[in-house]
C-alpha cells in the first residue's frame, strides 16, 4: 500500500496490515508504531530509530532506566547493519542496541557500552 511519509512527505510502500513481511520489522521494537496517526518512510524511521535507541543506551548508563532491552528483542537474532553493528576500516563494530540485548557488560571496554 502506497503511504506517505508523516515527516518527509514522500512516498512509499507499506505493508503494515502484513507485519510479518513490512520493511520496518528490520528495526528493534523500541518505538510504537500507529498506522492511523500514519507511516514513516524508510529514511525517517532510520533517523528516529537510532536517535531513540541512543537516548535509551544514555537512560540506561545514567540509571534513569532499567534495561529491558531483551525482553523485547527475544527471537531478534538476526543482526541488522546500521542497528546492531557498523563496518569501520574493516572491522566489525556493535552498537549500544547490540550490547543492550546481549543485557550485561562483557567487561571488554567496548566504545558502545551502555553499562
């Protein structure tokens, strides 16, 4: 179904009546998402998405929230670019969200570590 974009205004196709098979089931479930109050197209999901997954890595390391991070991410095993993990200078780098579902510190000092 041809939506458009609440933020952007451009057009794209959503599946929303078909959860299982939408374009947006690549993201963490960290934002709701209302069909009636309209869609986000690709691009600006992205954009919300990673700004909301950073401000929960910042609640969590500052204790104004309590990780529950894996609860809702069970059954993800799948790992996304751009969300879980990023590619730089050839090395694999996982993101806060990565380490917010494995739900602990490993104590290896990562860069994106929100304990």
């Amino acid at each position: 179904m041809q939506q458009e974009c609440v933020t952007c205004k451009q057009n794209f196709t959503c599946s929303i009546e078909s959860p299982t098979t939408c374009w947006c089931t690549k993201y963490p479930p960290i934002l709701t998402v209302d069909a009636a109050n309209g869609c986000l197209c690709p691009n600006c999901m992205d954009i919300k998405i990673k700004a909301a997954i950073q401000q929960y890595a910042i609640e969590v390391k500052e204790g104004k929230r309590i990780n529950e991070a894996p609860s809702y991410a069970k059954g993800r095993q799948k790992m996304e670019e751009g969300i879980d993990y990023s590619i730089e200078n050839g090395l694999l780098v996982m993101s806060s969200w990565h380490h917010l579902k494995r739900g602990k510190c490993c104590g290896s000092g990562c860069r994106h570590c929100p304990y």
